[in-house]
C-alpha cells in the first residue's frame, strides 16, 4: 500500500505475543512493561478485511488487498479445517501440527501454543500449535 494502510490481521497480530487474544486487541500491560506506544501498532482487522491497495507498480495496477494471515493459519485455512477438531500437519523448512478449537481458547500443559486460526465478521476461531 505504499504506507497508506497500517494494519494486520488477528492471526498475524497474535504472533507477536503483545496482542491478547482473548479480549483480541493490543495488551497495555505488555505495551507499557515494553515501553511501546500503541500508537506505533496496526490497526487489527478480520482475517478477511479491506488492508489497502497494492502499488500500481507492482502488478501493473493497483490490486486490492481483501484479506491476510498467517502462514500456518493461513494452511489451516487452505486445508479446509473449518471444524472444531480438525487438524493439518505442514513439512516445510519447519513441521507443525495445528489443530481448530473452535471458540474456546485451549490452554496447553505441554508447551503447545494457543493462537487465532482467524477471524471472520468479528468471530474468533481459535487453535492450538506444535512443532514436530
């Protein structure tokens, strides 16, 4: 967007470990305990939102960007794991396990992490994350 739009999705914003995820904004103890003005942070959308257009530059014309996540999240989707309990395992330069939850926002004993699968019309889909 050529700095025209400053924002991120929910699943990108959860990775940064300063975004709560359960109240889905950006955590002000973590902000202040970190000295980071929140003015500083992207707005958080829905995974599926209005992020800007692309330069023209780039592909020739000046594309609308509609929607952005995570790359694992962004498997899960591409994977059609839409229900609570479905899973997809990715081999890449790394290999994660990531499972739905549903609404609820599962919180691990074995160093799992609890993350957003996405969000879409303000409804948050929560999973759970490992590496193998």
């Amino acid at each position: 967007t050529g700095g025209q739009v400053h924002r991120t999705d929910a699943t990108n914003a959860s990775r940064t470990m300063l975004f709560n995820i359960h109240q889905q904004c950006w955590d002000e103890e973590l902000l202040q305990l970190f000295n980071i003005p929140a003015a500083l942070l992207p707005e958080v959308m829905d995974s599926a939102a209005d992020f800007g257009r692309c330069l023209p530059e780039w592909f020739g014309a000046s594309i609308p960007v509609c929607g952005i996540a995570g790359d694992q999240q962004a498997a899960l989707f591409g994977h059609a794991c839409f229900e609570q309990g479905m899973a997809k395992s990715t081999y890449g330069t790394g290999c994660f396990l990531m499972l739905n939850t549903g609404d609820t926002a599962l919180k691990s004993n074995n160093r799992l992490l609890t993350t957003v699968a996405y969000r879409l019309n303000g409804k948050v889909t929560y999973a759970i994350e490992g590496g193998i």
